[in-house]
C-alpha cells in the first residue's frame, strides 16, 4: 500500500478519512528527514521542561522516550491507555468541532498525523504531529488532568447545542493550550507551564513563565470564558491555577446555565486588566548556563 518511502504525510488530507475524521496512521511514510525535523523539535523543548513545565508534564513526558523518532501512536497507547484511559486516534488536522469534542467525551485524543516543514520550525497556526503529541500527551497521562479533557469534550457537545461554542472554546484556549499552574501543593515548584501551544513553543515556554510582559491572573472561568484570544502572537493573557482539581471543578456541573448567562455579557480584550483580577506575578528568571 505504502510506495518508497519519500513522502511525508500530506497536510491535509481528508480523503481517506473515516466518518469520524480518524486515519491510519500511515507510520511508513515519514521520510528521514521527518525524523530528523523531529529530533531537533523535540531536542529544543525537551530541555525547557525541567525549568519552565509543571511536574505532570515532565513525569509523563518521562513515560514515553520519543526523543529518537516520530513515534507510532499504537506504540504510545500499550502505555497510555492503562496509564489514564486515554487513548490516541490519528487525525488529517483541525477537525470539525462536535467530531473533536466527541473523541475528547470518549477520552480518545486526535493527533494530526503530518510534520510541519523546516522553515516552519519556530512556529506554525495548525497543530502537526510534534505539537499535538509533545504538547498534549504527557499531560493525558495524569489521571485527573485527563478527567478535566473528558469532561471538557461532554460539555462542550452541550455548548455545541446551545450555540456557545466560542465561549466552551476559550476554556480549552486558556488551560489546555496555554494554562499556567501554581502548584499549591509544591510551592517551590514556582509558576510553570501545563498548555500544549506553551510547550510545544521554543519561544513562549520561557515568555509565559518569566517575561514580564504578559497579563497573568488566577484561573477564573468566567473571565477566562469572556476573554477574546490571538492564535498568532505569544498570548497577553495567561490564567493561573492552583491545581488540576480546579480545572475538574470547574467543568463539574453542568455548564450550560453558566454559557446562557455569558452569552449576554460583552467579551474582554486579550491584553486587559478587568477589576476583580488577581494578578500572578512572573517566575524570576533562571541564572543562563
Ligand atoms: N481539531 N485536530 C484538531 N485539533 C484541535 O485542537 C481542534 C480540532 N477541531 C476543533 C477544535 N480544536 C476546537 O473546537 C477546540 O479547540 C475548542
Ligand atoms: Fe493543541
């Protein structure tokens, strides 16, 4: 089925997908030169984690060596699945919406299959297989965290039907992509970073956590819900928790009362301090080496 082994996946394609967006994997056709992109990716972020990712991250990035090549998702699951129930479904890319938030409420996690190009190293809009795999899966590792995702995926089939779905979606924006934690359990730990646009950036890892630039205030779903956001810049607002309890917390009930009643507040500005707020100040910067 699988020619020479010259071409990459394609980025995009969805002719061979299946009713719920899922392909083969199609492991063959990384090229060496897809492995070699990936070792350096994964080169470059894996030595921000000790400094700059909160300990799930770094513990689950532990569990799986994916340092050499680009790893066959049925590999990652022997270990995955009994870790956290999780399971990794291969994807073309973005998905549509109630298919995503499907496969989440069925804790299964769709991971595009392509690898983005050289020049796209630094930085890329649509997720590829190096972000959606270094940055999310360490985290489906942790048992609670991938509780969060799951119920995350069922309430957001109910923001689907109650037409909220930019409300559900800035949730998922601020903690799962680019959440700061605070661990109150591990003081020392400091501020660190569990989103996967964090981790999966060379660039906004330190910026999140040291920069003094950005906005950075204690997790409150309804802000957060309210907060517009830029998928092309270094986020100007981070939310800060305390534990991944609080994220379990927050998606415990049923949101859809909560999303009636936003949909009837205006939306705030990315780069804004609102009254209430309590800011969280940036982690001092490591010494250089
Ligand atoms: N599809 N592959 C993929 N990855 C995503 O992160 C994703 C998606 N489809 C929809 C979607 N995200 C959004 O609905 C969520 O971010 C809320
Ligand atoms: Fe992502």
């Amino acid at each position: 089925m699988y020619g020479a082994n010259t071409n990459s996946p394609l980025r995009g394609d969805y002719s061979r997908a299946r009713a719920d967006f899922t392909v083969e994997q199609s492991w063959h056709p990384y090229t060496q030169d897809d492995h070699a992109l990936w070792r350096r990716l994964y080169q470059r972020q894996s030595q921000l984690v000790a400094d700059h990712a909160c300990r799930e991250f770094a513990q689950g990035l532990a569990r799986t060596d994916c340092s050499a090549r680009i790893p066959d998702l049925e590999d990652i699951n022997a270990m995955l699945t009994p870790a956290s129930g999780w399971r990794l479904v291969a994807v073309p890319g973005f998905i549509p919406d109630e298919q995503f938030f499907r496969h989440l409420a069925a804790r299964q996690f769709p991971v595009t299959v392509w690898l983005r190009k050289p020049e796209e190293f630094d930085y890329l809009v649509e997720p590829d297989i190096f972000h959606d795999f270094f940055g999310h899966v360490p985290m489906l590792f942790d048992r609670g965290f991938g509780d969060f995702v799951q119920r995350y995926g069922e309430q957001g089939l109910r923001a689907l039907e109650v037409g909220a779905l930019p409300l559900i979606a800035r949730l998922y924006w601020y903690t799962v992509e680019f959440g700061l934690i605070e661990d109150r359990a591990h003081p020392q730990d400091g501020l660190r970073a569990y989103g996967a646009g964090i981790l999966s950036s060379g660039g906004e890892t330190p910026y999140s956590t040291e920069s003094p630039l950005p906005l950075r205030v204690r997790f409150d779903m309804r802000r957060c819900m309210r907060t517009r956001y830029m998928i092309d810049d270094f986020q100007k607002t981070y939310f800060v928790i305390r534990s991944i309890d609080e994220l379990k917390a927050a998606v415990a009930q049923d949101t859809v009362p909560l999303l009636r009643q936003l949909q009837g507040e205006p939306e705030l500005q990315p780069d804004t301090l609102y009254p209430g707020d309590q800011p969280v100040p940036p982690r001092p910067a490591a010494a250089a080496a």
